[in-house]
C-alpha cells in the first residue's frame, strides 16, 4: 500500500497533516495551484499520478470513475458540512482500513458519520457495462441476460 493520497478542495488542509503524522504521501488541491477547477478537470492528473483522491464529492466522483476502467481508488468522507475536527477523525478511520490493504484500485471506500468503513468495487461488477446502471437502462443488459 503506498499510492499516494490527494485531498479534494471540499475538504479541510488538516487532512494533509493527518496522513503525513501516518506516513503517507499526501497533498491537496491547494498545494497544487489548481483551486477553482472543477473538480474533475483534475481526474486526469490523479490518474496519471496514481493518487487516490479523497473527497466529499462522492456521488459526482463515484458516476464519473464508473466510466474508467483502471483507477487508483476513491476514499469518500460521506457527511457533508462537518466540521474539520470531525472530517480528521472520520479520515483517520479510514487511513486504518487503506493501511490494511494492498492498494485500493478499482474500489471505492466510504466513510460514515458514525466512522463505518465500507469498500465497494468501482465500477460495481453488476452494473451494465454501456450505461453503468444498476439496473441497466439502456436495453444492452436486457439483450444479454433476457
Ligand atoms: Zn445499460
């Protein structure tokens, strides 16, 4: 496990610190010179980095890495509108599970209110491969499994 970690602007600088205290490469989109952006101009840089981002931006970001077929990973501080203390301490439980891992490619981890960690595979292996929904909406799953 040593992909490096890049924090999304939603959320707070102290979480940079907290992966640093835990021995991770980490940064944030405001060491990057790249505030402002949207958000997922910045997925192509991420992905040729190889940094898991983490944010809390999660339906957006987990709709737009079920198109990829390869990507580094996705940690998800659910909560909105939490404060930094809390944002820090939801992030630490989660730096606890990434740590047990080899690496988190293709998978999405979430964070809940309560500090639950739960990881789901990203994109989900029951979506359709066309449209990426569960169920499928465009017809191509019906075609294949009647
Ligand atoms: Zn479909």
């Amino acid at each position: 496990m040593s992909d490096p970690l890049f924090i999304d602007e939603c959320l707070s600088l102290a979480l940079v610190a907290k992966a640093h205290s835990r021995g991770h490469h980490a940064t944030h989109v405001a060491f990057m010179g790249r505030l402002g952006e949207q958000d997922w101009d910045l997925m192509p840089f991420l992905l040729k980095e190889n940094f898991v981002l983490v944010t809390n931006n999660g339906e957006e970001f987990k709709r737009r890495y079920a198109n990829l077929d390869l990507h580094p990973g996705l940690i998800i501080i659910v909560p909105g509108g939490i404060g930094k203390e809390l944002q820090v301490e939801l992030f630490d439980r989660a730096l606890e599970v990434f740590e047990s891992m080899d690496d988190l490619v293709n998978k999405v981890m979430s964070v809940d209110i309560d500090g639950n960690v739960t990881i789901a595979d990203l994109p989900d292996p029951n979506a359709c491969q066309i449209c990426k929904a569960i169920p499928c909406i465009c017809g191509n799953r019906r075609l294949k499994f009647p």
